[in-house]
C-alpha cells in the first residue's frame, strides 16, 4: 500500500520534469536541487541558477492525507526583472572602523532602482538612493561614536529595490577612554642630564580611543614640594587645542625644581581616567637662557652701563630687556602698578603657530612672571616702547591660541601702553590665583604705520563714493 502511494505521487512529479527540462532546451543546463519527506516523497526542486533559468526558480508538492499528490505550485519570476544583491550581508566596524563599502549589483535583468535606509542615527548612508542594471554601485556606510557610551552596538541597513529587498546588519564597539600616559619630548631633555627644559613639550603616548567630537584634555603642573600636598603651578584648564602635547609657558617653570604633570581626556561623552604622574626635573640655571639668573634671558638683557643710563631716564621702570621683533633690539621698559617682576621675556611672533595675519608686532610679544601679589589680584602693566604703539593687542595661549586682548588694555598714551591682567582670571596663563602671572602677548601696529593704514582706507573709501 505505502510503496503504492510513492509510487503515484513520484510518477506525475517525473513526468513534469521531464516536460519542463524539455521545453527549456537550448539554455544552459541548471543545477536542480530535489527535497523529499521522511516518506521519500518529493516535495520541493529548486533551481540555484536563477539567472540563465529566470522564469523558474522552485516547484513545491504537497500531497493529501491519502499520500496522493494534491499540488504542484510552480515559482515563476516575470521575464525582464531586476534583482537586488547586496554585498556582504554583515557589517562589523569594530572600535576603529569608521567607513565600510556595501556593493549593490543587479542579478536580474532590466534596471534596478534601489534605496538605503538605518533606523540608526549613528549610521550614515552615501548615497542612499541609485540605479543598475549591470554595472555595480557602491554605498558607503558610515558611523560615528560621538556622544555613545561605552558598548556594543547593533543595527541595520535596510536595502529596498523593485528587485527585492535586504537588510545588512551592522555592529560597532564604542570602547572606553584609554589612560593617558605623560612624556616629555627628547628634544627638550638636556641630553648630558636627562632634564626638562624649562618650557618642555608635554606629550601623550596613548589616546588612540579619543575619536570622538569635540574632545578635550586638562593639563596640570605641580611643583613637587618634596613631601605635603603638591599645589597646581598650572591648569590648562579643558583644551580643545592640545590633545595630544602640551607646551608649557614661558616663565612657569624655574631653573633645578622637581615638578610633576597629570592629564585627564574627556570627549563628548566621558571622562578618562587620570594619566599616571610623570615627574621630572629642569634644567640647571647655568644651561638656561638666563644663566646668570637676573630675570631676563641673557641675549636679551642690557649692559651694566646701558642699565644704568636707562633705568635714570626712567626711573618709573621695573625691569626693561631688548625686544626681539623689531629685528634692531630696541630697549623697552616695564613698570608695574604692584608686585615684582621676576620675569621677562621677549619673543618674536613667528615662534608662535599661525600668528595673526594682520599683525605686524613691531616689538613681538612679551612673557611677564609677577611675583608678590595677593592671589586672584589684577595688576596694570605699562609697556615703555621706543615708539608710540597701536592695537589691536594680541595674546598667544597654549590653551586657546591667539586671541585679541585689546578689551584689557587700558590706554595708548605717547610712546605707552598698559594693559591689565588678573592672577587666575583673564590674561594669566597659568590658570591658577596663585600670586604669579605670565601671558606672551603684544602690541600688532606701530601708531604711525596704523595711520598709513587708515588713511589707505579712508582714501580707497572716498574713491568708492
Ligand atoms: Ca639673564
Ligand atoms: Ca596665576
């Protein structure tokens, strides 16, 4: 009976085979693949080569409860129509991958229009929308870790198509921050004493996970007292500038002092962990610029006798040095309304990154360390220049870069400029109400030269009437 039953459902399914493989003669041969039950009965043929045999893709047998055969249903795709294939069919971006290529081609004939789409607002589609028919486009998904947690993320792209439809899956790690580790750069160790210089470059060796917008690190100095509680010399403060490296300023370190630096990242979504402290030791006074150890860098100091005559000319003077932007080391004088000066430097502008382009900085800029004053005090500091000056005023901050400082300067007046700056507050490079201030700043124009200028304008002004 049961052999019976096989017997009859197999006889119709061979003979429609034999007519179907028939009536294609003249294609190319297709592999077909056959399904049967646990009873041995056919139940499903499918044909893997879509492509040369496109109006026939699967034929599916259903028998009745008396094991006679009851179906055949015969797939058909319609002649002339296009098929999506999309490649690969996963995505893995990983913790570093940002972009990855998706290949869209055509299996079927005709023209496929398809359309890309995430229900992802961290993945990113370009294009998302074309056309094939046998060359292949090419998509490029892209995804971004800004403002995610730490984690592992899934998600899709859902490709549709008047050939079909296919989802691509995508998954991407978001790590967490790495700990910051603090060296200071060879070329600012003495190479006899392995010291620091004493405005070293600060750098960190790993913070390859910072890829996220905005990011931002938190320099701090501390001078090592030997024991106690260290205070901060220096806060950066959040800097979006120096991520990776940090240049001290000017004037912040002294000569043969322990010191010790630490560093915190953060981006869009957390903190790292605190670097480990990385001390070191600067340089002797003797290998500094100002060996002798009188405030001002030796190649900028006057004579004994130019001192001399200057300081009775100027009895108001607190300090005065040879400036270094003119290109002639004209003498400019400092006189203070408090404090000390027990620094002072000068420096031409082009030492400096992408200095403004509209400043000429007749005299460069100027470091000051003021000692003595009550914390969080605000000074008022005269310039003395050999010529009358004229603003803007620009400063240079390691943090910040260059900005204009002219909303600090008090007045212009002769040959004088005085500006002021506030210990912890505005100006002071440090960051820190510590009773020291320090900033390299300066004058950009020569008051006769900014006249040129205006009258230039006023004349081009008038022509354009
Ligand atoms: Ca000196
Ligand atoms: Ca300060």
């Amino acid at each position: 009976m049961n052999r019976c039953i096989l017997e009859k459902a197999w006889i119709p399914a061979l003979i429609f085979f034999v007519f179907w493989i028939s009536s294609s003669a003249g294609m190319a041969a297709a592999t077909v693949s056959y399904t049967y039950d646990d009873a041995g009965r056919l139940t499903a043929a499918e044909y893997d080569n879509q492509k040369e045999y496109n109006n026939l893709k699967k034929i599916d047998y259903t028998y009745d409860a008396m094991g006679n055969l009851r179906s055949r249903r015969v797939n058909l795709t319609a002649a002339q129509t296009p098929a999506l294939n999309v490649n690969p069919a996963g995505l893995d971006f990983g913790a570093d991958k940002v972009t990855l290529p998706l290949t869209i081609s055509n299996q079927g004939t005709d023209t496929l229009n398809w359309a890309a789409a995430s229900q992802q607002n961290w993945i990113s589609l370009d294009p998302a929308s074309g056309t094939t028919t046998t060359e292949n486009a090419q998509l490029v998904v892209a995804v971004s870790r800004g403002g995610l947690a730490p984690g592992t993320y899934t998600g899709a792209v859902s490709v549709t198509s008047n050939g079909g439809n296919q989802e691509i899956g995508v998954s991407m790690k978001v790590d967490p921050l790495t700990v910051p580790i603090i060296s200071a750069s060879r070329d600012d160790l003495s190479p006899s004493s392995g010291r620091a210089a004493l405005t070293p470059l600060l750098e960190i060796t790993n913070y390859e996970d910072l890829n996220f917008s905005p990011a931002e690190a938190n320099w701090i100095i501390y001078a090592d007292t030997g024991g106690g509680e260290d205070e901060a010399l220096f806060d950066s403060g959040w800097t979006q500038r120096q991520l990776a490296s940090f240049r001290l300023p000017d004037g912040l370190l002294d000569p043969n002092n322990d010191y010790w630096a630490k560093v915190v990242l953060q981006d869009a979504f957390e903190v790292s962990s605190q670097s480990g402290p990385y001390s070191f030791t600067t340089i002797l006074q003797e290998e500094s610029e100002d060996a002798d150890g009188n405030g001002v860098p030796d190649d900028q100091q006057l004579s004994e006798a130019e001192a001399q005559d200057y300081f009775n000319e100027h009895p108001e003077a607190g300090a005065a040095l040879r400036e270094q932007g003119s290109g002639t080391s004209e003498t400019v004088g400092i006189e203070i309304d408090r404090g000390t000066v027990a620094y002072i430097a000068s420096h031409r502008p082009d030492d400096f990154p992408a200095k403004p382009e509209d400043g000429d900085f007749p005299y460069g800029l100027f470091s000051l360390k003021i000692t003595d004053l009550a914390p969080g005090e605000t000074v008022r500091i005269t310039f003395i220049f050999p010529e009358a000056v004229a603003g803007p005023w620009y400063r240079y901050n390691e943090a910040s870069g260059w900005s204009d400082y002219s909303e600090h300067v008090i007045e212009y007046k002769d040959n004088r400029a005085t500006i002021e700056i506030k210990d912890g507050g505005f100006g002071d490079a440090d960051g820190v109400a510590n009773g020291s201030i320090l900033d390299p700043s300066g004058p950009a124009h020569l008051e006769k030269d900014k006249d040129d200028d205006d009258d230039n304008n006023c004349f081009i002004s008038s022509l354009a009437r």
